[in-house]
C-alpha cells in the first residue's frame, strides 16, 4: 500500500504528522487507507516491511468492515435500522455497534450529556441488551450518529489486529484526530508528537511523547460553529479541545485500570475531546482529577479585538 505524500500540517486540530515522520529508525514503515471520510495510517516499527504491511492491510479490513456496519448512511447499516426503530421495536445489531452504544451511553452520563450521539432526540429512551445484541426503542424519532466516537473505536480495533499479529512498535490514527499510540520505536521514550493550533497549523502549541495512550481531538475552522447538546444553543468560548486516555494496561497506577473498566480508549478520548468543546472549565479540571489516566488540553478563542495569540491549559497529570 502506497504511503500518502508528506503534508505541510493538519488542517484540524490533531497530532501533526510531521513530528512523527521524523522518528529516527530506518525500520519506521507507513501505510494509508481511506475511510470513513478520512485518511487511516499505521505507522510501526518492523525489520520486515512486507509482514508489516500484511498486519497493516488487516488492521485497514477491520475499518472497512466498522464502516458497513456503523455508517448511518448506508440503508443496511447497525445503525440505519437503529434509527429506523418505532416506539416498542427492536433489532439486532452486532457487537461493534453494541459497544459503541454503551460507551456513547457511559460518556452521555459522566459528561451531564455534553457528548450526545443522538444529537437530542433521545439516547435515553433506548434500551441496550448487550448478551443478547438487542436495541429496543421506548420513543420514536431517535437518530444517531457515532461519527464522534466511530473513528476512535476503529483505531481501538486496528490497534488489536496489530497486536495480535506481533507489530507492537506502532502508532495508529484516524485523520490525526483520532490517535492511539502504542509502544515507540526502539531507543525512544513515546512516540513524538505535536498538538498545533486547528487556525494556525504551523503554530505548535505543545510537544508530546505518547506511549500506551489515545488520543483525541476536536476544534474550530474559521467559520466553524460548535452547537451544545444539553441546550441546542451555540457553544463560546474554546477553539479546540485534546484529550489522552492511557491505556487499562498500561496505567502506572493500578486504579487507572478499574477506573476505566477495560472500555475503548481511543473511542473514549474522541467522545471527551468532543464533550471538552462545550463543558465548562471547571466541570472538565474535575473530570480530570478524579479520573486516573486522563488528561485534557483546551486552547480558548482569541478575545474580540484582541492581539495576543491565546494560550493552552492544561489538565490532569503530566
């Protein structure tokens, strides 16, 4: 599979590219795939650059197959015949969409609703039965769409396949806002990693090095407007929002672990980027502090009239 060109930045606020492609190993492979309306990569460390891109291909027929069945806009999809639902009727969805269904479920909660998959129309008002796969409807009219956590779940999945096939020297992503990083090149502490302005992508805001960590990102385009879930107003104040989850496995305190219950962490970082656009400041330092292993960065819009860039904040530990 072909690598894209190098681009000059991210045109969104993501985990820019360019520190990545300037990992120092010989051995550093890149493959890309388009779906889900974006561009997937693998980028992984291996002496065997045709084992590498076997493993990466089936990572790519993994994303395929979540789009089948997870796209709302396709007749057939899980999700078309969950917003298809009358009130008192149910279908069968696989486990993929199940699972998505109770992480949007979990993050509606812990978020007071600020991350909403059904976008206001009635998340609550479906009843999951994950044994049985089982979607029930108690209202009409609920739509939803897992577009803020699909691609995060996808990468969760790609992440999996790489692993099982023996390629854990890896970083995966999703149109870089989406991102899981899993362990780094040989003789490298993370992999590194920048956050830039979503406006300004030459303006780098801040340098990470990732191990064992999702990532999430979520933010404004000059012209772009956020709406908030809870009120269906316009949401001020913030032109971009990062998340990172460290992964169950991987936490270094043993309560990160049960903290997170074993859920999807790149799925879980994209729903909380997205929440973290339209919570307050102090409901997001909160979040952060009784979670283990989650970190937030907010970037807020430039005051009216104002000269100076805006800064970064950050919270939670690091």
């Amino acid at each position: 599979m072909e690598p894209l060109s190098g681009a000059g930045g991210v045109r969104h606020p993501g985990v820019d590219e360019r520190a990545v492609i300037g990992t120092e190993s010989r051995d550093v492979r890149r493959f890309s795939h388009e779906a889900m309306a974006t561009v997937f990569e693998v980028y992984c460390e291996h002496h065997d650059e045709r084992y590498a891109a076997q493993a990466a291909h089936a990572a790519f027929d993994v994303v395929d197959r979540l789009e089948r069945e997870l796209s709302r806009f396709l007749p057939n999809s899980d999700v078309a015949r969950v917003n298809g639902l009358a009130a008192g009727s149910r279908t069968q969805v696989g486990p993929a969409a199940m699972e998505c269904l109770v992480i949007a479920r979990h993050v509606f909660a812990l978020t007071g609703g600020a991350f909403d998959v059904a976008l206001g129309t009635g998340l609550a008002s479906l009843d999951l039965d994950p044994e049985r796969l089982h979607v029930a409807a108690t209202q009409d009219g609920v739509q939803i769409d897992l577009g803020g956590i699909g691609k995060g779940y996808a990468v969760d999945r790609m992440a999996e396949v790489l692993e099982e096939w023996g390629v854990t020297r890896a970083l995966v992503h999703g149109g870089f806002s989406s991102v899981l990083a899993l362990e780094p090149p040989a003789g490298c502490a993370g992999w590194p990693l920048t956050l830039s302005d979503p406006r300004v992508p030459s303006r780098v805001l801040e340098h990470l090095s990732a191990r064992q960590v999702a990532l999430g990102a979520s933010g404004l385009r000059k012209g772009d407007h956020v709406r908030d879930p809870r009120t269906g107003g316009p949401a001020a104040g913030r032109r971009a929002a990062w998340t990172a989850v460290t992964r169950p496995g991987a936490a270094r305190d043993p309560a990160a672990a049960e903290a997170e219950g074993g859920i999807s962490t790149a799925a879980l970082a994209d729903a909380l980027a997205t929440a973290f656009m339209v919570m307050g400041v102090e409901e997001i330092a909160v979040l952060c502090d009784r979670s283990p292993g989650l970190q937030a960065w907010l970037l807020p819009r430039e005051a009216a009239g104002g000269l100076e860039e805006p800064q970064l904040r950050h919270f939670g530990p690091g």
